[in-house]
C-alpha cells in the first residue's frame, strides 16, 4: 500500500496494492497492521456504511461536531469526486479543501482525520461509497457545510444543478458554522 499526503494535514491517499490476473483481483480494503505501518493510521474502526446514489448526487459537507469521525473512504461501483474541507481553526490550512476522484477501477481511498468536513458528488451513473468510521454516527452533533459557500470555492465537476437532501442545500456557510480548535 502507498500512502500519499495532501495539502492537508492528516488527510492521506491510499492507493492499496491490487493483484490481478484473468479470475480478477484481489486486495486488502484494510489491514489495521499495515495501515499502520504504511500510514501511522492507528484509528479503531466502529462503523461501516454504504450509500447508493445516482449520477449529480451531492452528499455533504457532513461533520460531527461532537463525537468527530475518521474516515476511510471509496467507491467500489461508478465513480465520484471526493472533497474534504479543514475544519480546524488552528490548522494552516483552516477553510481549504482537496478533492479527489475515486472509482471502482482505480481504488483509491482517503483518509480522513476528524476535524474536517466531507463530501462528495456522483460522476458515473451510479457509484456504491463505502466508508469506515472512528466514532458513531450522532445525528445531534451532525453539522453540514453548505457545499456551494463562495468562501470555499469548490471546483465541483458539476453537468447542471446537484441533487441535494434537504440539509445539504441548508447547510451553513463556513464563516457562520460551527468549527473545531
């Protein structure tokens, strides 16, 4: 596995190592040993989730303002563009994000520390997102960044208008959300 950080503090490109041959492949989606080894990620892991979306889903920018989660992230069918936006006052990259394409076929995942904010939208016509989390979910401490804040700039390869849930089109702009020390 390859490890590859980003612009921001803690939020790391895995790329795993895929064997292949004509059955198909095979691949460790986690391993908590080498992810530690490979990445000094040495999160306890106590949910999984799957969603399902259609082609300009946009889910996010989700966070937990108490009881933060880490994440580990993919998509295992279609593809998406994964952004994540610096939540911590106190880091050097407070308010920027990074974003990523993730698909079935090229099996990248992201790791996300808390802290941040995480979003993504649906490029392919539909994409299965799989994702581990650090903490539960807890829908009183759940917090949504509005994912079109001018502030944040996000370069969102978007064809027309998002599909959106109703918290995401009324999430809050970065100067007026709640953020982390």
């Amino acid at each position: 596995m390859r490890a590859t950080p980003t612009t921001i503090a803690g939020v790391l490109v895995i790329e795993p190592r895929v064997f292949a041959d004509e059955r198909g492949f095979f691949f460790e989606s986690f391993n908590e040993r080498a992810f530690a080894q490979a990445a000094g990620i040495t999160a306890k892991f106590v949910q999984d989730n799957h969603s399902r979306s259609v082609r300009n889903t946009l889910r996010g920018l989700h966070y937990q303002i108490q009881q933060p989660q880490g994440k580990l992230v993919r998509a295992v069918a279609g593809e998406i563009f994964d952004v994540v936006v610096d939540l911590r006052r106190s880091s050097p990259t407070f308010g920027k994000w990074v974003g990523h394409h993730l698909s079935a076929e090229n099996k990248t995942m992201v790791w996300i520390p808390a802290g941040l904010a995480h979003g993504f939208i649906v490029l392919s016509a539909y994409a299965d997102f799989l994702y581990k989390t650090t903490d539960y979910w807890a829908p009183r401490h759940e917090r949504t960044l509005l994912w079109n804040d001018p502030e944040l700039a996000i370069a969102w390869p978007l064809v027309g208008e998002p599909i959106l849930a109703a918290k995401d089109r009324s999430g809050k702009r970065l100067s007026e959300a709640e953020v982390f020390d």
